[in-house]
C-alpha cells in the first residue's frame, strides 16, 4: 500500500459516507465536523466555499474542491448569505442557534437540502477520520484546493451521479469505491501541476531507482530491509542508492522505513482489533515491545495509549 492509497484507507475504515446535496439561492451551510478531507463535486449551478481563513472560492458546474480539516468553512449561494444550519462532528445537524434540525432537510436516498429539483447541487465525501500513513500528503494540500474541467475533467461524474440515489444492495460499497478514485484522481491532477509544492517523497517516485525502493520499502515493511538489500534490488551499489535516496526524498533509506512501520502501526492500532504483537509482525518489528520502544520515542505516546485515544500523535515521522 503506497501513501497515496494510506491517505484514504485507514480514514475509510472508520465512515466514510457521500451524499447528495441539493439547493436552491438563498443558502448557507456552515461545516464545522473537524474531518480532515472533503470533496465536493459540482453537479449543477455555482455556489461559493469560503475557508476559515482566505478568500471565498467561487464553484460551477464540473468543478471538484477538496477541503483539508479541521478549520470549518462555509458554502453558500453567495459569501454574504448567513448559515441556514450547521454540520457539527459526527454529521450532526443544527440551525444555528443549536437546535437540532431533526431529518428537516432530508430528501431522500443520499439527498439532502431544500429541494431535489434545486439549482445547485453537488456530490459530498468525507472521511471523517485522519490516517496516519497519509499525513504527510494530506499536510502538503492548502486548505481548500479546486480543480476546473479546463485542467481536469472528472471521468467519475455520470458513474456517481447515477449510483448516488440507486437505492440497491451494494451502494454503499460501489460509492466507496468511486470515491476513493475520485480523491486519488484529484491528487494526481493537482500534484502534476508544474507549480505543486508536491512532497518529496511523492516527486521521487518518478525517480527509476528511488522510486522503486520507495515502492519496495511501502510493499512489504515487514521484510528485513538493508540498504545492501534495498540496493541489490534497484540495481545500484548501496552509496550509490544511500545518496540518491537521501538526496531526493529527505531521509536515508532507514530513516524512511521506519517512519512507514510506525505510521503503518498507527492506523492499526486505531482500525484492527490486532494485538500489539500481531502488529509489530506485520510492520517490521520483531517483538512488541521493540514496536512500543520505538513507537514512544517517535510519537510520545505508548501504542496503548493511542489506540484508546488517550492523545493524538504530532506525526513527526516523513514519508
């Protein structure tokens, strides 16, 4: 599983879900869930996101944007309308005084708003959880990035406008799916931008050799890696792999794979019921108490006490 793939998997393990919304001037929705991805996918009309902090970003028809949480943001017919309701975690709906709205603006099969004939709609994801394996991709997007037909076009609209109000056995599988390339699509479109201030990891997977010990290294943490191995493999000698590797992707080729086992770990820790022991197997370490040693000194916290939730990780591991 390379890091692209980490940044929905763990987060999608834990309720990731699409609706369908539908609008019609004058609107305001003020999200305030803390998840720490969004997409949105505009279907019909315009409307405008306005981050908690920058400018409003206007939206037409075809346009994708993708919100990086947890700072709310609002969309809207127009910046000027004020919030009609608000999206608190756990996608509890409330007017703005905190009465709770009750199904209110529920209309139907994944559809919600004022009116399924409205002027405006739009297809929403959300992961609601935060991966570790991906937080170091999902750390490098701004807050809310956009995506126009005149850079991308999204292959994936007719399919989820369709699949969105199928009220059959296995939607909720299909729109999994096809959210999760539509994520993945999206990211390729906006790191391949010239101007993308892509991780450098994420640049060096084009690298022939850096590259493919990258994928090596995220293919099969659990295998005893050495730089001699490592090398052997991309067909270099191993200064020659040590230089590059480092040169490109920040860290030396160790350095790497462990912050891949430990993030690995994390996500493990949060979405398996596997003991630390089967963990530390499955990631690289030979003992669970080699895992926990190293998992403390990284994270500041015991593998125990991150899967209970006692603290959330700083993430100070690159990859």
């Amino acid at each position: 599983m390379d890091a692209l793939a980490g940044l929905l998997e763990g987060p999608r393990a834990r309720g990731a879900f699409m609706i369908r919304a539908c609008f019609e001037p004058p609107w305001s929705i003020r999200i305030e869930d803390r998840a720490p991805l969004t997409v949105m996918l505009m279907i019909r009309g315009e409307s405008w996101l306005t981050p908690h902090t920058g400018a409003p970003v206007r939206l037409r028809a075809g346009d994708l944007a993708i919100a990086r949480g947890p700072d709310p943001y609002t969309c809207a017919d127009d910046p000027a309308t004020p919030p009609g309701a608000v999206i608190l975690p756990g996608q509890v709906c409330t007017y703005p005084d905190g009465r709770p709205m009750r199904g209110t603006m529920d209309l139907g099969v994944r559809s919600w708003g004022q009116r399924l004939d409205g002027s405006m709609v739009m297809l929403i994801g959300t992961y609601p959880a935060r991966g570790e394996v991906g937080a170091r991709l999902l750390d490098a997007l701004p807050p809310v990035l956009t995506l126009t037909p005149e850079v991308w076009e999204c292959p994936l609209t007719p399919l989820l406008t369709e699949e969105i109000v199928r009220d059959e056995p296995g939607q909720e599988v299909v729109l999994d799916r096809l959210l999760d390339l539509l994520v993945i699509a999206a990211l390729r479109a906006w790191f391949a931008r010239p101007e993308a201030a892509a991780p450098a990891w994420y640049r060096a997977l084009a690298d022939p050799v850096v590259g493919r010990a990258l994928r090596l290294l995220q293919d099969d943490p659990a295998h005893p890696w050495t730089v001699a191995s490592l090398a052997a493999k991309t067909g270099v000698s191993r200064a020659a792999l040590a230089r590059r590797f480092a040169a490109l992707v920040g860290d030396p080729p160790m350095t790497y794979l462990t912050g891949w086992r430990l993030a690995l770990a994390a996500d493990r820790l949060r979405d398996t019921g596997d003991t630390l022991e089967a963990i530390a197997r499955q990631v690289g370490y030979g003992s669970a108490f080699a895992l926990s040693g190293a998992f403390k000194r990284v994270y500041g916290v015991s593998p125990q006490e991150h899967r209970t939730g006692a603290a959330r990780p700083s993430a100070g591991v690159a990859f």
